[in-house]
C-alpha cells in the first residue's frame, strides 16, 4: 500500500474491549468458546429431536473414554514440542504398542501383580523414551529422525515379540474394569458415570504434567532450552539433561497410556497404538489446535487438554447427527476446519493487536 | 527539560529524499510521530537518540522494510511511495539494519548478491559474482578466502563487515547504516569511514545511526535528533559538541560520570589464569583479577578477547594452561559448573546469547541461578522470584511498567540490563562482562558503567572484555591489551587512548612496550 | 549419473557454492553400496535384472514425491498433507478411466492439474494466512482425505486397464532394461538440483529457509516462492499417483497412499534435509529413499520375517545420519 | 450410496428397554445396526447392499450401516456406542479387535439392545448370533486346495498375508498350512509374510519373493487387497503359467486376473448374501424368534445351517471364483 494511505488497523485497536481482545487472540479462551457452542448448539439440535436424540450428559461422558488416551499422547507431545529445537514425538504410539504387549506379558501370562506391571510399564516406556532423549539432547539428532526412526523399529518389535498375536489371557479380560464408567463420589447421583480410566490416569497424568510445567523449576528450564537453547546454555541450565528428560517423561507417559488401551480393548494388541492413521499424529494435532507453538517455549496444560475435550466431543456429536459413512468422514473434514480455522483466526488477530505487519 | 535548540541546518536545493509527518504505531507503542526528515545530496547525515527514540523504525520505514501509519515521502522533488524492501531498492535506497540480515548457511560471496544475482542466461554468473564479491571485501581489508566461507562461521564483526559490504554493492542513491560501528573496532571503523567518505563523494547520501556519539563529529555533516519518537530538528554537526548532543538527546543536563569513580582496593586474587590456550583462537594468557578491582581486556575484534573471557565461563574448550578461582584450581566444562564455583558471565551477544524474547523480565532474571528459587528442592517459589525482580528493577533502573514485562519489549539499553541483572543474582565472586554496553544507548552506558563500579565496590572481581576502547579506558583499573589472540601489554588506568590503540593496532613494538607500561607507573 | 552431475561443478569458478556432493550423500552411497554388495551374496536373486529394475521402479514415485519434499523443508516448511493429495490424485485418475473412460494420459493430466490445486490450497494457506507449515498441512491433510473418501463415495475403483505399459514396472515399460518411471525421476532430480545450485530462484528457497525476514527485506518474494514450493509439491503428487497407477494396480481403494507422508519426509531427511530449513539437496532425498527400499527389499528377499522389516529401517536411519552427525560435529570442533 | 434411515422416533430420552417395547407396539417397526470393521471396501458396501435388499423385503426392518475410515478398533468403538445412543434395536458387528469389542457389546445388551456379530466373531461376548461367511475350516481348505491343484501338487508356496494381526486372516492361514502339511507333502511352504491393507504392497513383496526364490511358483494372496496384488506381480512378471496365485478377493477386482490367468481362482461366497442373511438375523433375534437347525431366508438364500452350541449361522461353504462366474458379481 502507499505511504499516505492510513491504516486501519491501528486506530480501532485501541477501543477493542479486552474481552474481545482475549477471545482472539488467545487460544485456551477460543477454545473454551467453541466448546460451549458445540455443546450448546449439539445438546440442543438434540433435545429438539433435529438430530438423533441422546447427545446428553451420559453420551458426552461416555465419550469421554477416547479422551483418555488421546489427551495424555497430546500431553506428552506438549512436553517434547516445547523443548523446542524441532521437538516432535512420532514415536508415541509405537511405544504404546511395544508397551503394551510386555504390559501384557508381565501382567497376563506372567502373571505380575497388577500395580507392580503397571509402573515396570510406565519404566519401560520411560526407556524407550530415554532411547529418544538421548539421540536427540546427547548426540544431537534430529527429533523428526530419531523418533520416526523408533517408530519404525519399536512397531516391529511389538508385532514380532508374539509373533503378532494379541495377548487376552483372562487377567487382561478383567482390566477392562478399569476402563468402566463410574459414579463420582458424594455429588455422583447428580452426575453422569463417567469413565474410570479418567481418574484412575487422565487427571494424575494432567495434575503432574501441569506441577512440572508451570509450577517446578525444572518447568523453568524447559521453557528456557525451548525459547533460547542458546542463551540457556549460557545461563548455566544443562540444556542436553532438561531436553532428554522430556523425552523420558513422554516415553513414560506413553507407557501408561499402553496400560490404558489395553484395559480399554481388554487385550494387549500388537498394533493398538499404530493402526489406523496410528496414536502419534492425532496426539501431535491436539498439541498443536491446543496452542503449543512448534517452535518451543509456548504451550499450556489447559490448552492442549480443552484442545482434545473439543475434538473427542465434536466427534461424539458428528456420529449422532450423521447417519452411516457420511458421519465418519466428516469427522475429518471437522477436525481440519478446526485446526486451520483456529489457528488462522489466532494468527491473524494477534499480528493485527501488536501490529507488527 | 529546557534545552536551547542550536540553529536549524540551512536547506538549498531539491532534497535527495524527504519525508514529512511519518507516524507509525506498533499496537500501543508510538514508535514514531509525526516525524520530518529531509536528506541532501552527497551528505553524511546521523541520526541520533536514546534506545527506543524511533531511529531503526524511521529508517525502515525509508527502506520499506515497515509501513508508516501516515506520512508522505519526496524522492528528488517527486512524491513517491514505499511499497517494499526491493521496491526501495529499486529506488536506489539500500540499508544495513541494526540485526544483521545475512544468510548464516550460505557462503559469503552469494549473501551479498541475494535477491538480484548477477545472471548469465538465466543461471547464476558465479565467476562474475564472486569477482565483484573479492573487490567489494578488499575494502574492509577482508580476504577473498571470505568469498566462500559460511556467514555463520564469521565472528560478529566480520558478519557486520560483511552487510555494510552488500548494502555498498548496491551503487544507491541513498545508504542507510544502522548501528554499523556498535561491534566493530576502531580500526574497523576507519575502513567503514573511509568506504562512506568516498560514496558521499560521488553524491550518495548517507543516513548514519549511532550510540557512539564522538566518531559523528568525524564522520557526519548534519545530525537528526530523535526524542520520543519525535524528530527535534537537524543540524550541523559544526553548531554542536559531544556533550550538548547529549543533551539533546535525553532532553536535560546530561552529565557523564567522570571516569570511574571507584578506587580499586587491592584484594585477595579472585581469579587467575597461567598460560591459558585454546587451539588457535588464543594463547599464553596469563593474568590475575583480584577482588574489587575491573580488569579490562581489551582488543581489536578477532583478538580472541570474548573468547578469553568465555573460556573463563567454561564455554570455550581449554587446549593448555590451567585457572584458578578463589586459590583453588578451576577447570569448569560448563556454564554450570562455572556459577557453581562462583563465576557468572555476561555474553556477548544480547540476542543470541542473552534474551529470552518472549519471556517476561522475571523469568529472564531467575533463570540464571534457578537453584537459588526452589522450594522443597524442585517447586519454583514465584514470590522470591518476584520480589528479587522488582529489587533488580530499582537498582538497575530498568524502564519498564512491570517485571511482567517481555524482555523483547524493553529497548536495548534496557534489555541489556536485564542481562546483566541476571548475573548479579547470585552475588558472584567473580563477574565476567563480555561487550557490557555493545549497541546501547549513552545514559544506559553511563549507568552500566556506574554499575560495574558498584559490583567491584561491594568486593566482587570484575573481568570485562571490550573491543570498545572508550569504555575500556573509563572504567579500566588495569587495561590488559590483546593481539594476536594473546596478553601483549598492560597499563594502568589513566593511560592516553592514543597509546592503547597503537599497542592494539600494532602500531609499537615489543621494544617500547615496557618503558610505555613504566611510563604509567611514574 | 551422479558423476555427470557433479563434475562442472568441481571446477574453480562455482567454488562460492558448498560441495555438490555433500558428506551426508558420501556416506548414503557407502552405506548403500555395502548393502547392495551384502544383498548379492545373501541373496542369489538380489542382483537378478528384473530384481533390480523392480526396485528402480519402485523407487521412482516416492524419490519424485522426495524432490518437492525437499524444496519444501529447504524452506523451513513440512507437507504432512502428501499421503492424502496422493490418495486424491490416485481415486481422481482411477475414477476418470474406469467410469468416465478417459485415457490415461489425459488422466495423468488431470491428476497433476488436481495436485497442483491442493498444493495452493496449502501454499495459500501457509504464505498469505502465515500459519506454521506443520499445522496448515496437518488440518489439509484432514480436509483432503475427506475430499478424497467423497470421491471414493464408499466403493474401491475397479478394473482398470491392466497395461499403463509406458510408466509401469513390466517389459513395456523399460528402455535398455531400465524403467522409463525411473529415468523420468532422475531427470526430474536432476532438474530440479541444477534449477536449485544455479538458478536465483532456486537459491531463494535457501535463503527463505535460513531467515526469511532477511529474504524478504532481500527483495526475495517470499510468499510467492513459498506458494509456489506447495504448488510444486502438489504437481509432483499428481505425477508419483500416475506412477503408482500405472504399476498396474487393478484396484484402487481409500488407503491408497496411507503412510506416505512419513515415508517421503523420511527420505528426505535421511538425505540430509535440515529440518529446520536453509540445508538441503534433491540428490540425498532420492539416496535416502533408495536406502529405505533396499532394506525393505532385503528383508524381504533374505526371507526375514517381514514384520522385521520396519526394525531395520528405523536402525539404517539411525546409522547413516549418525554418521553424518558425527563428522559435522569434528568439523565444529575443528573450527 | 449412503444409508439414509430414519432414526426411531422423536426426542424422548426414557430408558432404551421402554424404547424397544415402545417400538414393537408401533407395528413391529425396529432399526437394524451393521457396523462393519471399516467402511468404503467393496466387501462390506456389498454387505450394505445386501442388507438394504432384506430392508426392502423384510416387514418392518430399518438398515442402518455405519463404519470408520480406518479398520481402526477404538474409532469402531466410537460407532458402537453411537449406536447404543441412538437406541437402535438390533446392533451387529464385525469387530476389528474381539476382544475389545466384548465388554461394549454388553453395554449394549444391558441397554436392552439385541447383539450379535457378522463375518468375524467376537467369541467370548454376550452376542446371540454369530452370522458366518463359512467356517475358517472350508475356507483355509478350499484355498490349500486350489492353489495346490494349479501348482500341480509340487513346488514351493507362500503365503502374503494383510494386517498382521486380523484374527480371521490367520485362523485360515493355521488351516491353509495344516492342509499343505497334511495332504501336500511336495509343496513346500515359505513363512508368511504381512502387506498390511496395502495392494501395491503385497505386489511389491510377491515380486521380491519371486526374485528370491525362482523356485517359488505358488502365491497366496489372502485378503481382498493381497489377492489382486499378488497377481498383479505374476503378471508384471511375466511369469503367467510359471507361477500361480490363489487368493481371497472380491470378484470384480479379480476379474482381470482370472481371465488373463496371472490368477487361478478366488475363494469367497455370496458377500450381499452375507449381507442379507445379517439383516435377516437381526430380525430374527429383535422378534425373538428362535433359529431353526436349517433357515429358509429368502428364495436366494436357502438351506442355512444352524449351530445351536456355538450359535453360529452358517451362509454356506464358500464358492470358488473363476473366470466364468466372477462376472456375475457387480461388486
Ligand atoms: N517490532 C516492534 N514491535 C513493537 N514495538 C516496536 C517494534 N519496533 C519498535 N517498537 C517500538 O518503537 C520504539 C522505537 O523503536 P526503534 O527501534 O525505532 O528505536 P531505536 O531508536 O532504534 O532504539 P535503539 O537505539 O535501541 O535501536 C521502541 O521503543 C518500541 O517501543
Ligand atoms: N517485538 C517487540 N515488541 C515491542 N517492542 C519492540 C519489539 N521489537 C523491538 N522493540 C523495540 O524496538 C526498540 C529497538 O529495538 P531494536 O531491536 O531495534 O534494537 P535493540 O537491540 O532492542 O536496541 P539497541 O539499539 O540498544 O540494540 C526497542 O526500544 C524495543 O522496545
Ligand atoms: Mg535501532
Ligand atoms: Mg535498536
């Protein structure tokens, strides 16, 4: 544009209430808008019988059993992105197949103590995860190699390891209580049953990786290797352990989330993190919807776990309103409006409000 | 406040470039209002103001790398408009911008050609190139070695060389130089000098920005004043003095701190070195650095004084020799391991090395000594983390609405601060400043300066490495001069800028050296 | 092939320019030809005519998809959207010969017009929305497999004609016993890697990848080559579908091209890629996806469980970048 | 081609067992659910197709097919539960995982809803019916033997499988190796190998084991993907009348194979009359009526076998396709 035309996008700037101004251009709050709307809007297409009855408090908290899985991946992932220096996990769901199936050794045919399998699972994930961390923060690696590289190799493990055969001894069988809807204590009667495995792993996993984040000072120093790797070095933080352990702590958790999928499938499946379009690139697109930045040092808990409650419900949602394969394509087509519409509408106003062109 | 304006530099002819009424906002912030600006023909022309006054946003705006608000611009009596950096170009308005804007993994002979290549058919005449590319260095003294050498593997100063050297390939009609002289050494500035005195020569105007406002009287004809991101008038530079373009500039009395107030009080040895070498950057460095005194290293660029300095951090590798801390011996591999032991280190790259941009204050304050904020061994305890910040705040005068803040919202004098705050957390024994006041404006200096004295008062031994010989002779007790990549001479304070620099430049030799240093002594 | 390429530019005058062949593609080479030479002898049929051809043709639709991979990545971008552009191209070629009778050339053509129109899509969305790569790609990738699945309309595309003899693996498809697939990928490659050495715009990738503020304040049209790298994405999508069609496939269903995304970024960053711009060349991208193929080949052929298959080529990743990385890291150290 | 039904009536949200009730009083009108392991792959659209048939000829009977884009277990489940929402009466599934699917099919069946399964069991589940194509027995022996017969009972075979872990894949690939082991001493099998749902894969690996192994003049291609893909390699080969393949595919994709001979024979049965007999079952089980030792269902399907002890219904022994009879099928 010429030099002596005025712009427009400075003047009105300043009136802009900071309400409006927070919806915009701050993610989290976007989100908390649009998962209103689709409750609203869904709930109420469905009491008025517009659309198949029963998207209700007891279909939205039986739903709530995908997000399970899916927001402690997407956890994870926020974790590793935020290291920054190309961060990324491609190797989360092969980890939890690999997992799994020695969760299913350990717990249904060697027949381990319940708790005893379940944290040697979350132990080797965390191996596997310190595989990762240390190609990457020690021998310097690629993330987007490295784990694209386990990916590959732990997939194969975990077909060859029983020779592709799923493990559902009658132990496993029994897990799937763990995977059934409960009634919350006290105030339960007025609530819907909501799926155990959100207490049992969704909130612990949510509440440590919030503390770690953004109340510890190791918190600290990841957001410092990913906003400036360099500069944390110079401010005496060991920038190769803090990146290495958000490896681990994703390995870990992607063990835990093994846990989850085989009590959820009551059997330990050789391909329960990878079939399909696989756990990984879900878990990195809740991150991403989630406002985690893919360069590092931005990202938030809240963020990423609204993030995956909007996508698990809106599918929920989409499978009632939409009769037979229709519906199911349109679950994609949502999930990528989604994704662009948000980030662009976010991206856009927040260059409008600090004005940089 | 009041300040008499000299009188207004007197305009005859056709301005090579004007513009009138520039404002540009960044959201809140008014970089610039209502700004006029009218460039000459053939002249040197300075802009001057404290970090934040509107200089960089001006001039991008003249080179099109941003959009004004309002305003209108004459080119040779025409009106015109700006509509991007190559449509600047294309005018003839070339700029090296205060951020080197250089292609780190591209070789030195295609950066300065990028964007309008040289062609043979429509493929890349690299043989024509790289001849004009050899010329062009040749004027800074630089090496045809340079031609294909990756810009990520040259040092600061050589990158910076470097731009200045792509904006001249450009034969404009008007050269913007922004803060080209912060990192580079006076030896190198005369070249740069030298390069400019020519082009104004053959009639190419010259915008020249700069924190160092001595070397415009060598080299500006007429100097803008920038306040608040207004422009106070031009004028020439014959009508004014060092000290009453300060004044201009800050809008007040401006009264530099005679040189370092601080009296040295020789204490124990804090922190020495004994022949220390790293491969070939430098070798048999041998010096002690007692408590409450300021030992300056000081060099020409490429004289491996930051490198001394990093070594001392752990963060250059050691080949031969060996250090020692508080009489202890002291070989730290990383930053670490150097706090740990009670050495904290200011780099020398704010940017790069320094700032957490989108961080707030606070955080880039705590980061340094983390430790120093658990509670219960790993929870971040926040309130410790602000009140330290805000007592920073105080102390350093750092102009900011909060410790809240973003470092990369705070100008450079201010930022810089901040950096440097950092490294007073922990109370160290031993503090290192690599470029402490590199691309900061004259108050900031000043009070940085006033700083450093400070911290050595309050007993802690301070090593700063400077290729900035003005701030080595301020606030030196002992000047130690580098070249060579090792300690060539020491002198006291209060010896002459004339005999430091010869020692620096090489323009003594070893012969005169030692009388020089007695000559101090008496 | 590779010494035709490299030769002029040993010579003294292009020394501006980093090596043709870099360190990472020296060892990609090694790396393959130790296989290669293993391979021979383990297996008696490894080196058999119509083994190697199969394997050359094989290698020529994802090394054709690696080429726009890499101008991608050189500039600081990623397209994870690849496999679903694929799976659309492929239903939309598929669906012209069988139910609107076309010929397949014309198809082809059309294929690549189609890729060339989801490659703006991304380069729209990316340059002039300027939204990171990864989540642009990431939510196309959603819409275009949707896209796609419409136009499957729930049923597999069948009976397409068995020969596309000139593009496709058998005896037709060959010229002095090697696959015209192939030799079109190599002058693709070698297009493409002349056009990004020699020619400004080609350069411009590299500069936009490296600080691409500093480009554009160079007068380099940022957005403009941007765009025009997803568009360039898309075309060769078209293209590689038209290969893969014309392998002979009688039937097309809806996880055509599934995996392809990683596959296509593998190669490429095995072929000494930067991730994070500014590094890169077409010629390690194809290295790197015939690395891939020959382990999978290998497996195959030694008789190994072929679940084995992954677990080795995750491990040659891991060899034949490590040992680039190490060397990098001595040149620092040397500096 | 999608499945457009109309959802039971209304609003009301009373408990599903009322709902059902509340159905069958409105003139035996009651809703069906298929949901197959994944959607758009011309087996299941033909099962689609033929349970819209019986829609249209079974009094009272609503179709209703819904499956994922990917034969992905947890997005299966998703579906179900969908459907247990919608209090449908009738919930039939071809499971992707057996074993996940048990517990939510008695979710389904608390809800009052009628369950079974159809082309693959779920065997420790509630289900009351399971609708089978054939027995794996029939199947894995009619494959074994066709292909033997073209090898001429001699020579070296392999088999190239889909997804590793597909449960009825591999209970016919332990039957095809017993009977190779058994009745076909000179043949020599190589171990099994896994193209995932991939043709161009399959093709790839069939043509790595013919360079490997030129011995090798048998191929198995053993889901729908795998069959065309391995005959597709023969062909590209040129090794027609060398090698033989056999496998299980869908009569119009492996058409042109069988005519050109790079195939000798398709094992499957009556893929819409499987979806047919789904319907008929679901509304059998939904009117409570109980299954015969042998069902009369339509005048296409007859003589269907019952077996009260497993509660499998059988649709027949599976059929061999060649180049004669593929092209009576429009799938
Ligand atoms: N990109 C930006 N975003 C927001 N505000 C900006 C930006 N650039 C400059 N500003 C604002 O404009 C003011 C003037 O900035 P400018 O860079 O022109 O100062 P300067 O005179 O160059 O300072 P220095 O001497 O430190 O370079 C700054 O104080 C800042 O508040
Ligand atoms: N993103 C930003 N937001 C707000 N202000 C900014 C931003 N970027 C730059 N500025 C402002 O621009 C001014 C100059 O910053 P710039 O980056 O041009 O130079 P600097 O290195 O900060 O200052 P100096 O000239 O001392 O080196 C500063 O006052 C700073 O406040
Ligand atoms: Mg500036
Ligand atoms: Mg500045």
């Amino acid at each position: 544009m010429s030099a002596t035309t005025t712009h427009e996008t400075v003047a009105p700037a300043k009136e802009r209430t900071d309400i409006v101004k927070l919806l915009l251009t701050n993610r989290t709050v976007l989100i908390i808008v649009l998962l209103l709307l689709l409750v609203g809007i869904f709930g109420g297409l469905s009491a008025a019988g517009v659309i198949a009855p029963g998207y209700n408090s007891d279909y939205l908290s039986a739903a709530l059993i995908n997000l399970v899985p899916l927001t402690m991946l997407a956890l994870a992932q926020l974790l590793v992105i935020m290291s920054g220096k190309g961060g990324i996990d491609l190797s989360v769901g092969a980890i939890v197949s690999l997992a799994g199936m020695i969760f299913g050794f350990m717990h249904g045919m060697w027949g381990w103590p319940l708790l005893l399998a379940i944290i040697a699972t979350v132990i080797f994930g965390a191996l596997c995860g310190l595989l990762n961390g240390v190609l990457v923060a020690y021998l310097g690696y690629p993330p987007l190699i490295v784990t694209l590289a386990t990916y590959y190799a732990m997939w194969s493990l975990a077909l060859v390891i029983n020779n592709q055969k799923p493990i559902n001894t009658q132990p496993i069988q029994e897990l799937y209580g763990l995977s059934k809807a409960v009634e919350l204590p006290l105030i339960g009667q007025y609530l819907p049953l909501v799926p155990m495995g959100v207490f049992l792993f969704l909130i612990p996993t949510l509440l440590v990786v919030w503390f770690v984040v953004s109340k510890t000072t190791y918190g600290r120093e990841l957001y410092a290797i990913g906003t400036n790797d360099t500069a944390a070095s110079w401010a005496g933080i060991n920038t190769q352990r803090t990146r290495a352990l958000v490896y681990v702590g994703a390995g870990a958790i992607s063990g835990l989330v093994a846990v989850v999928t085989v009590s959820q499938f009551a059997s330990a499946r050789p391909d329960s993190g990878v079939s399909g379009n696989g756990m990984a690139l879900p878990a990195i697109t809740m991150a991403v919807l989630g406002g985690v930045a893919i360069t590092g040092g931005i990202g938030t808990v809240a963020g990423v776990f609204l993030a995956a409650l909007l996508i698990v419900w809106l599918n929920a949602g989409i499978l009632l309103a939409f009769e037979g394969n229709n519906g199911t394509q349109l679950q994609l087509f949502a999930l990528g409006a989604v994704l662009i519409g948000a980030a662009l509408l976010n991206g856009i106003t927040n260059r409008k409000y600090s004005g940089t062109k | 406040m009041a300040v008499a304006l000299p009188p207004p530099r007197r305009v005859e002819g056709t301005p090579r470039f004007a513009l009138q009424g520039v404002s540009k906002r960044y959201g809140g912030v008014r970089a610039i209002r209502n700004a006029d600006f009218t460039l000459m023909p053939g002249e040197v022309h300075a802009v001057v103001g404290e970090n934040g006054a509107g200089k960089s946003t001006m001039i991008k705006i003249i080179a099109g790398a941003e959009f004004p608000d309002t305003g209108t611009f004459e080119m040779d009596g025409e009106s015109v408009s700006i509509r991007s950096a190559s449509d600047a170009l294309d005018k003839g308005i070339a700029a090296v911008y205060q951020e080197a804007q250089l292609f780190g993994q591209l070789a030195v002979g295609e950066n300065i050609f990028l964007g309008r290549e040289m062609t043979s058919g429509s493929r890349i005449d690299w043989a024509g190139q790289k001849q004009r590319v050899v010329d062009l260095l040749a004027a800074f003294g630089l090496p045809e070695s340079f031609v294909t050498r990756k810009v990520e593997e040259l040092s600061a100063a050589e990158q910076q060389q470097v731009s200045i050297a792509k904006a001249l390939s450009h034969d404009a009609k008007i050269l913007i130089l922004d803060e080209p002289s912060a990192i580079l050494t006076d030896a190198e500035i005369e070249n740069l000098f030298t390069a400019v005195r020519r082009l104004a020569a053959e009639g190419v105007s010259v915008i020249y920005i700069s924190h160092r406002l001595d070397e415009l009287f060598e080299i500006a004809d007429v100097v803008t004043v920038m306040r608040d991101g207004e422009t106070l008038g031009t004028f020439d530079i014959d009508d004014l003095s060092v000290s009453s373009l300060a004044d201009l500039m800050v809008g007040g009395e401006f009264e530099a701190s005679e040189a370092s107030r601080h009296e040295p009080t020789n204490g124990e040895v804090r922190l020495s070195l004994k022949g220390l070498a790293s491969g070939k950057r430098f070798h048999d460095v041998s010096l002690d650095v007692r408590s409450g005194e300021v030992v300056v290293l000081y060099g020409l660029v490429g004289s491996g004084v930051a490198d001394i300095a990093a070594a001392a951090y752990g963060k250059q590798p050691v080949t031969a020799g060996s250090m020692e801390l508080m009489g202890k011996p002291y070989s730290p591999k990383s930053a670490s391991e150097a706090q740990r032991a009670g050495l904290a280190m200011l780099p020398a790259n704010r940017k790069k090395e320094g700032m957490f941009s989108f961080q707030p204050i606070a955080f880039n304050i705590s980061v340094g000594s983390l430790n120093l904020f658990h509670k219960f061994g790993v929870v971040m305890d926040k309130t410790k983390e602000k009140v330290v910040a805000d007592d920073m705040i105080k102390a350093l005068a750092i102009k900011t609405p909060s410790q809240r803040q973003k470092i990369s919202a705070l100008s450079g004098g201010n930022a810089q601060k901040v950096v440097i705050a950092r490294q007073l957390v922990d109370k160290p024994d031993v503090l290192v400043l690599a470029e402490p006041s590199q691309g900061v404006d004259i108050g900031a200096k000043d009070e940085i300066h006033k700083l450093i004295d400070q911290v050595c008062d309050d007993g802690a031994a301070v090593l700063v490495a400077t290729s900035d010989l003005m701030e080595a002779l301020r606030i030196a007790d002992r000047l130690i001069v580098i070249r060579n990549g090792t300690t060539f001479t020491e002198f006291e304070r209060g010896v002459s800028q004339a005999k430091v620099l010869a020692a620096a430049s090489g323009a003594l030799s070893e012969g005169d050296e030692m009388q020089l240093a007695k000559g101090e002594d008496a | 092939m590779t010494a035709a390429t490299m030769a002029p530019t040993r010579t003294r005058r292009e020394r501006v320019l980093p090596p043709a062949i870099t360190g990472q593609e020296y060892i990609l080479m090694a790396v393959i030809a130790a296989l290669w030479l293993v391979l021979s002898f383990a297996t008696p049929g490894f080196l058999e005519p119509y083994s190697v051809q199969s394997l050359l043709w094989r290698l020529a639709p994802i090394g054709i998809m690696a080429i726009g991979m890499t101008i991608i990545m050189v500039t600081a971008g990623i397209d994870i959207s690849v496999a679903a552009i694929l799976m659309v191209c492929s239903v939309t070629i598929g669906k012209l010969i069988t139910v609107g009778g076309m010929n397949f050339w014309l198809a082809l053509l059309i294929s690549i017009l189609v890729g060339a129109a989801l490659g703006a899509i991304n380069g729209l969305l990316i340059s002039f929305g300027r939204v990171p790569a990864i989540i642009i790609t990431f939510g196309t990738a959603n819409l275009f497999q949707f896209l796609g699945l419409k136009i499957f309309n729930s049923q597999t595309v069948n009976g397409l004609p068995a020969s596309r003899a000139i593009l496709g693996p058998g005896a037709e498809g060959r010229v002095l016993g090697v696959p015209i697939a192939f030799i079109l990928m190599i002058v693709l490659v070698a297009i493409a890697w002349f056009y990004l050495r020699h020619w400004p715009g080609g350069r411009h990738f590299y500069a936009i990848g490296d600080d691409e503020n500093a480009a554009s304040l160079a007068g380099v049209n940022v957005r403009g080559r941007v765009f025009m790298a997803y568009v360039l994405m898309g075309i060769l999508v078209g293209l590689a579908a038209g290969i893969t069609i014309a392998g002979g496939t009688s039937t097309l269903d809806q996880s055509v091209g599934r995996g392809t995304e990683l596959m296509t970024i593998a190669a490429t960053v095995i072929g000494g890629t930067s991730v994070v711009g500014g590094r890169g060349s077409v010629f390690g991208a194809v290295l790197g996806a015939l690395l891939v193929q020959t382990v999978a080949t290998g497996v195959t052929q030694l008789g190994w469980p072929s679940q084995l298959s992954n677990l080795f080529v995750g491990i040659f990743i891991i060899i034949a970048v490590g040992a680039d990385l190490i060397r990098e890291q001595r040149r620092k150290a040397k500096l | 081609t999608e499945t457009t039904t109309t959802t039971p009536s209304g609003g009301d949200t009373t408990t599903s067992a009322e709902a059902t009730t509340g159905g069958e009083a409105a003139g035996g009108e009651f809703t069906v659910a298929f949901v197959p392991k994944i959607q758009g792959i011309p087996y299941f659209e033909a099962m689609n197709t033929g349970g819209k048939a019986a829609e249209a000829e079974i009094e009272g009977l609503t179709w209703m097919y819904q499956g994922p884009t990917t034969a992905d277990p947890a997005a299966q489940a998703d579906i179900v539960r969908s459907m247990i929402q919608k209090k449908v009466d009738v919930l039939i599934v071809a499971p992707n995982d057996p074993d996940s699917l048990a517990p939510i099919l008695q979710e389904a069946k608390d809800a009052g809803i009628k369950v079974g399964t159809s082309d693959t069991d779920a065997p420790n589940s509630v289900r009351e019916v399971f609708v089978e194509q054939a027995t794996s027995q029939a199947i894995g022996e009619y494959t074994a033997d066709t292909l033997a017969k073209a090898m001429g009972e001699k020579g070296t075979a392999v088999i190239v499988s889909c997804g590793e872990t597909a449960e009825n894949l591999n209970s016919w690939i332990k039957i095809e190796e017993e009977t190779f082991a058994s009745k076909y001493p000179d043949i020599k099998l190589l171990p099994t190998v896994y193209a995932g749902e991939d043709q161009n894969k399959a093709t790839q690996m069939a043509t790595d084991l013919m360079n490997a192994n030129p011995d090798l003049n048998g191929i198995i291609g053993q889901c729908t993907t795998s069959a065309p893909g391995v005959a597709q390699a023969v062909r590209d080969a040129g090794k027609i009348g060398q090698v033989f393949t056999v496998g299980v595919g869908t009569p119009q994709a492996m058409l042109p194979y069988l005519e050109d001979g790079s195939s000798s024979g398709s094992i499957l049965w009556d893929v819409e009359n499987l979806g047919y007999l789904t319907a008929w079952a679901g509304a059998q089980l939904f009117q409570g009526k109980a299954f015969e030792a042998t069902n009369q269902v339509s005048d296409k399907i007859k003589d269907v076998e019952f077996r009260d002890d497993t509660k499998e219904l059988i649709l027949g022994p599976p059929l061999v396709l060649t180049k004669d009879n593929a092209g009576q099928f429009n799938y």
